[in-house]
C-alpha cells in the first residue's frame, strides 16, 4: 500500500525551516541598530535595509521548490502503487496508462540536449533501453515511476491536475473538498467555487514566485507577513493532498478490482 503521509511530514519539516529561518531574521532585525546583538563571536552585525524582504522573497522561491518536489513525490508514490494492478485495469485503462508514460517518456528524451553536453548519447541511450523494456517488453523492473510526475511547467492547480490524471487519480477536487482545514483556509466557499479558488490561489503565488525570480531587487512587497501567510495555505493543502490521494488510491483500488471482476465473468 501507498503512504502519502511521508512525503507530507517531509514538507512540512522543510516549510518548519523556512519558517524558522524567516522568524529568525524577524527577530534580529528588531534589534538596536547601535547595538550589535552579541550571541557569539564575532558579534551580530545589523541587517541592512531590505534584507527581511530580500530573505522572504528568497524563502518564497524555496518554498515554491518544495511544494513541487512535494507533488512529484505524492504522484511518484501512487505511480509506483498503480502499476501493479497493470494486469487487471482492463483494456481502456491500460491503454491510457501506456499513453501517459510513453509521453512523459519522450518528453524527457526531449529534454536531453546534445549542445555542449557530452555524455548527452549515454543519458540517451539509458532511457532508450528503458522505454524498450518498459513499456514494450512490459519488463516492470524498468518502469521509472518518477517520470510520470515530471512536468516543464510550475505547478499550478491544472498542472496538478494533469500529472495525477497521469497516474489514474480521478475527483480530486472532490477529494480536497473534503478537508476542514483547507475549506477554512479558502474562507469556506460553496463546492462550485472551490476548484477555481485553488486555481487562483496557486497563480497568484506562482505570479509572485516568479517576479521574484526575475526581479533585480527582489524585495518589491514580499514582506515576512506574506511569506508566512504563503506558508500556511501551503501546509494546509499538502496535508489535504495527501488525504486525498490516499482517498483517490482508495477509490483506484475498487475499479480496477471492478474491471477484473466483470472480466472474470464475461
């Protein structure tokens, strides 16, 4: 069986760092500019201005970092679950699993570029002889589960969507749905008006992720009381994911074992 909740205590120990790498700086930063704060020597020097910004912003792009790691590791988690009921999807449903893992396959082989790269051919050649032993000779120890959750864009609410359409998930929304603790975070909204809350909340945080990356200065309104505010939601909706893949798992589960079932008796 699949466990969801690894990846998510992982996440959660990392955004415990930011955040306390951000209160940190918090609280050197309320301290007597003609005072040196003393822990150790040499003693603390005061931060310039602008660094609390400079530190948020960074911690924004690390935490974007994370979350999509994160993702990727959930989908990997049920890919890996997924491909042993191969054998009793039923003919539809492998045919679309094969679908989805050759693209993603031949998306990576994309990716690998002979400019100025020399062992490009032996990077090649590796996944090559992958694709051909997985899918096509159906030897499963060369399935690389990984690949499936391996997407060029951020991953906003659509791309989520796609990479564990991917693995088999159906109704994810449905499923965060379900979470309290995510419903209160969105302010509560009606099931109608809750994907596309998620949605907007995740561009506006890769809106402003991504400003951050490509700015100069790096410090244009992110501010520590955004970055925590940011971190929160991100909590709360990883620990709502991976409720809900489980709950997906779950639901996986009972159809393949319904396809094999009614191809038993046909």
């Amino acid at each position: 069986m699949p466990d969801f909740t690894l990846a998510n205590a992982e996440f959660d120990r990392q955004a415990t760092i930011l955040e306390s790498l951000i209160r940190s700086i918090e609280y050197i930063g309320r301290q007597n500019i003609a005072e040196a704060l003393s822990i150790s020597e040499p003693s603390l020097l005061p931060l310039p201005p602008g660094s609390q910004n400079t530190m948020a912003a960074s911690a924004m792009v690390l935490l974007a970092a994370h979350f999509e790691e994160y993702i990727r590791q959930q989908v990997e988690e049920f890919a890996k679950a997924a491909v042993t009921a191969y054998a009793d999807m039923g003919t539809e449903h492998q045919e679309r699993w094969l679908d989805n893992y050759w693209r993603a396959g031949s998306s990576r082989l994309n990716r690998i570029r002979p400019k100025g790269d020399p062992s490009w051919a032996n990077e090649a050649q590796t996944l090559l002889l992958n694709l051909l032993e997985y899918p096509v000779r159906q030897n499963m120890s060369s399935f690389i589960a990984e690949m499936l959750a391996e997407h060029d864009n951020n991953m906003r609410w659509d791309t989520i969507s796609e990479v564990t359409a991917r693995v088999g998930v159906q109704k994810l929304s449905e499923k965060l749905f379900r979470s309290v603790d995510l419903k209160r975070e969105v302010e509560n909204p009606k099931k109608d008006l809750f994907t596309p809350i998620l949605r907007g909340k995740l561009n506006e945080f890769y809106k402003t992720r991504n400003g951050i990356v490509h700015s100069i200065s790096q410090n244009s309104g992110i501010g520590p009381t955004i970055f925590h505010s940011w971190i929160r939601f991100f909590r709360v909706f990883a620990a709502a994911f991976a409720d809900a893949m489980a709950d997906c798992h779950t639901d996986f589960v009972a159809r393949v074992e319904t396809s094999r079932q009614r191809r038993a008796v046909g």
